[in-house]
C-alpha cells in the first residue's frame, strides 16, 4: 500500500550557515559597533542563545536570523522564542529552542484534520511523525495538499512516498 510520512525536520547544516551568516552581518553592521553582543547554536541540545546589552539589539538580531532562515529556505516556524532573562550586568539573554519532530499536540490537529476530510486514507502517529497510507496515490496527494493548506504551528515535510 502507498505510504509516506508527515514529519518536522530542519537541516543542520543549513541552519548553521543561516546563524553563522547573522553573526556576520551583525558585526558588520554600524549600529552593532563596540557591542557585546554573541550569538551561539549549541547543536546538542538544538537552542540558539543570544546575549546583548538591550532590547532594540536583541529584535535587531531576531530579525536578522529570521531573515537569514528565510534567504536559506528554512522556516522560521522551528524557532520557539523564550522569555528573555537578565544575564549578568546589563546584559539579556534570550534562549530560542529549534523544534525538531512533531508534538503530540500537533500530531492528534494533523490526525483530525485527515479523517475529517473524509478521504479513504489511514493516518497514524508514530514517536514524532505522522504515518499516512491509502489504496491510492492520488489520496496522498490530497493529503499533503490538505496539511499545506492548514497551518499546525511548526513547519511539515512529506518523505518517505512508497508504492
């Protein structure tokens, strides 16, 4: 039976490139001159820490990742921005978590979403993705035109399509 499955991944290395490429047009920029400010990717535990002396820098450097993420083809929706905290001195610091996988939360909307459209598919979850299968390939088509038409908070991708 056609399968494929739904599931919310970014690509390492692209990311990288897209905060190494901030880094750089930060440090570059004129209003950035004599700050403190760092931008670090701990690849681990998929988290970007920004540290800067004020709020206006710290949207400035919000902003330039995104649209690096942008200009790289990655979706800005992986980033789940935190609370910023007071580090030490004057000094915030803003921790953004990369979601990788699909929560259970979105994984039940995505699940819903498929049986109530009424299409002879089967969609099941499993660990961090969504398993879809039907009779015909032409019903998995109609899903994954479905779930790009919905949004569920995170950025989806459809791999693995087997006859």
């Amino acid at each position: 039976m056609p399968s494929f499955d739904i599931v919310s991944k970014i690509d390492a290395q692209t990311l990288d490139n897209a905060i190494n490429n901030a880094k750089k047009e930060i440090l570059n920029r004129y209003d950035f001159n004599g700050s403190k400010s760092t931008v670090d990717l701990d690849k681990k535990s998929n988290t970007i820490t920004i540290v800067t002396e004020d709020d206006m820098r710290l949207k400035a450097i919000q902003d330039s990742i995104i649209g690096r993420m942008v200009k790289q083809s990655l979706d800005p929706k992986a980033l789940d921005f935190g609370e910023e905290q007071y580090a030490s001195g004057n000094m915030l610091r803003k921790e953004i978590k990369i979601k990788e996988g699909i929560d259970k939360e979105a994984a039940k909307k995505i699940v819903k979403k498929i049986k109530d459209s009424n299409l002879k598919v089967q969609a099941s979850i499993m660990d961090d993705q969504v398993r879809v299968t039907a009779k015909k390939i032409d019903d998995l088509q109609a899903v994954i035109s479905l779930c790009r038409s919905d949004d569920f908070g995170q950025p989806l991708q459809y791999i693995n399509m087997r006859n």
